[in-house]
C-alpha cells in the first residue's frame, strides 16, 4: 500500500470514530468506569475501537493493531496504534477539544477537515 493509500485510510477511519464518537458527546447517562490504571474508559472508547479494528482489518488483515481498549494483535511490521478518544476525561466532561482527536487537524498537511 501507498502513502497515499494509508493517508486515505486514516482519514476514513477519522472520519469513522468521529461519527461513533459525535453520538456519544455530551449524550446523557454516558457510561464510564475507571480501568486498572485509574483512567477512564466509556463505551464510546470501545466502539471507536471495535470499529477501526474492523475496518483495518477487512482492508487489511495481514496488519498488526495495537489498541488502548483491547490490547495488541498480530505481528506484522505494518501496525496501527489506536487511542480510540484521546483525552477520554475530556470528552466526558464535553470539552470539545476532546473530539478534535478524532478528526484531522485543517493546518496540517494532508488533512481534509475540521471540528466545527
């Protein structure tokens, strides 16, 4: 694959966690618990997860893929790393900065779009 190719595919799997991540901003009774580490998790973090797991593998199933959710998988020298929602405290207070993770930032090269 490309860079472009992969460029391509980043930005759709942007695009993907930031659809999943929108229906939960700001959504009452969001639930959160606190992992082992003490951070938070919501189930918004792991369907952002579960998802991009999905795509990349259905694209490309001979990747390795490291997520914050659900660990490591595969072995390949081609990985993803995946923080489905960085900044997870963040989000849940609705601080809109928190779903800028999600999308691309507009002032860097190569992105396409930005929060509004």
């Amino acid at each position: 694959m490309t860079d472009l190719a992969d460029l391509a595919l980043a930005h759709r799997l942007a695009d993907q966690a930031d659809e999943i991540a929108r229906r939960y901003f700001r959504a009452p009774g969001l639930g959160t618990e606190e992992k082992g580490d003490g951070s938070p998790v919501t189930e918004a973090d792991r369907e952002i997860e579960r998802a991009l797991r999905a795509s990349i593998h259905a694209e490309h199933p001979g990747d390795a893929f490291v997520g914050e959710e659900f660990g490591a998988r595969g072995s390949s020298s081609r990985r993803w790393i995946i923080d489905a929602i960085d900044g997870t405290a963040s989000c849940i207070a609705g601080d809109t900065e928190a779903l800028g993770h999600c999308r691309s930032d507009p002032h860097r090269r190569g992105s396409r779009r930005h929060l509004q």
